[in-house]
C-alpha cells in the first residue's frame, strides 16, 4: 500500500494503457531554469549590443546589466549548491556528491569568462576596441551556451525523445532566451538615471513585440509537434487551463505593457512587471511541456 501511494505523487497513470501522463515539475524548479534562460539571454544581447556600439554609455549602466543578468542565470547554480528540492542538479550536475561538473554545466561557467572581461573592459563611452571584441565573445558564448545546454536538459527530462522533436528546442531555447532576456535588459536601461538611458524606444519595443510573435509561433508548432502522440485524448493536454494561463502572462502582459511604454511615461514599473510576469508565464508554460515530453511513449 505504501509503495501505491508513493508511485501516485510522482506520475499520473492512465487507466486504460498504464501509461504514465503529464509529470510536472514544481514551479520554483522552471522558474529557476527560466531565471538561468533569461540571465543568458541577456548577457547575449548586452554582448551584442557592446558589439556594435549601440549600449546606452556609461560604465555603470553596463555593469548593471552583467550583474543582473549574472543573477538570473547563477540562481540555479547557488539552488543546486544549496542542495535545494528545486533544483536537485544544475544542467546534470549534482554538486557536493563527489561527481564532476558535465561538459553543459562547463560550458555555461566557461560564459562567466567573456563576462568578467566586459566588466573589466567597459568604459564611459563603451567604444573600445576591446570592448567591443570581448562584446561580440560574450555574445557568441551565451548563444552557444544556450544551445548546447537545451539539448542536453531536454535528454535529462525525457531521455528516449525523439530526434525530430529534440531539434526543435535548441531554436525555442534561443528565441525564449532572446525574449524574457530582452524584457530583463530593457528594465535594466529604464532604470538608470538621466534622460538619455533609453534612446530610440521604438525599436526595443517593436523588436520585443516581433520576438513575442516569433516565440508564440514556436511554441505552437512545439505543441502541435507532441500533442499526436500524446497517450490519451489530446484534449486532455491541449486544453489545459494552465496554457490559457501562462499565455496571458508571457504574452499578454509584457505586450500590453510594450505598448503602453511607447507612450513614454511609467516605463521602469511598466518593465519591471512586464519582465516578471513573462518569466512567470514562460516557467509555467516550460513545466506543462516537459510534464508532456515526460508522457511521450520511449521512442528508442
């Protein structure tokens, strides 16, 4: 009787075929990955934008931006260093038991390197040629980072997926990243001080509303891709109202809010809501996907 219970708490079963459904993860866990997502994303567009020369002057404002975005993406990293129940492991490292970090969780401290030579490089007008080129490294590494560590965490969360699907998340990863990453940066610039920390919104806000369009593409087709052969009536999966729910926060939400910033007035609490209602919405997304990855029948 015990062993019953303890198998229902970790998956649902169907009646009629045995098959495991959806198994989810607990929301502090996705927003942890999510929060890894977003910190690597904007490191990514912070490089890029040192890159060509288009990061709001200033040595402070740059520094800011790295320090955040180090926040998001260490936040996992310290959860697995403390041994928390949301984050037991941190892209397959299980830290304090004697095992050696994976080749993803390498690659992602391999990132912190590009990091601290931008925060020692930058300067007031950020024009150094230096900079520029540590700038174009920091970007080049996060891109890779993100891309090596989603294959990696999608054959830990459901080893026997098949090969088409797995090709689909490198590039959800990167525009997801691009996203909320891109939220998170833009508060960032809204928060400094003086009149000229955001110049040109537009484009940060018309660039925004195109990546939001792109990623709820993706995701569709990402769904539309597992939902065939989901066990079961795939009502079940497509209709979940937890979908509607994490729709109107990473979509809805940090839209409206875009829009309502073009009007030049409350941008800082407009972005500030708009990045963590997107952060929140994209974890919850995150956990009904693997919770649907997880369900899928071993395709090896």
């Amino acid at each position: 009787m015990k062993q019953r219970r303890a198998t229902k708490q970790h998956a649902v079963f169907d009646s009629d075929e045995g098959s495991p459904l959806v198994q989810r993860r607990r929301l502090g866990s996705t927003l942890l990955v999510v929060s890894g997502h977003d910190g690597f994303g904007l490191w990514m567009l912070a490089g890029l934008a040192l890159a060509v020369g288009v990061f709001p002057d200033g040595r402070g404002d740059a520094l800011v931006a790295l320090a955040l975005g180090g926040a998001l993406a260490i936040a996992g990293l310290v959860a697995a260093c403390l041994h928390s129940p949301w984050m037991p492991s941190w892209h397959g490292w299980i830290i304090g038991r004697g095992s050696r970090p994976t080749r993803d969780a390498l690659i992602a401290l391999a990132t912190l390197l590009p990091v601290m030579a931008v925060a020692g490089l930058v300067r007031g007008d950020n024009a150094f040629w230096a900079t520029r080129l540590t700038g174009a490294a920091l970007a080049l590494s996060s891109l890779v980072s993100i891309i090596i560590t989603a294959r990696g965490d999608a054959r830990r969360q459901a080893p026997g997926l098949d090969e088409r699907l797995a090709t689909q998340l490198p590039l959800s990863r990167v525009v997801s990243a691009t996203y909320g990453g891109g939220l998170w940066l833009w508060s960032c610039v809204a928060a400094q001080e003086g009149e000229d920390a955001i110049r040109h919104p537009m484009p940060w806000i018309i660039g925004l509303l195109l990546l939001a369009l792109l990623r709820g593409l993706i995701e569709n087709l990402r769904w539309q891709a597992v939902l065939p052969h989901m066990p079961g009536p795939r009502t079940r999966f497509e209709l979940q109202p937890r979908r509607y729910l994490a729709a109107l926060m990473a979509y809805a939400i940090p839209c409206l809010g875009l829009v309502l910033a073009s009007f030049g007035r409350g941008v800082m609490p407009i972005t500030l809501l708009a990045a963590v209602s997107c952060m929140i919405g994209m974890a919850t997304e995150l956990s009904l996907y693997d919770g649907a990855l997880a369900a899928l029948p071993d395709s090896r």
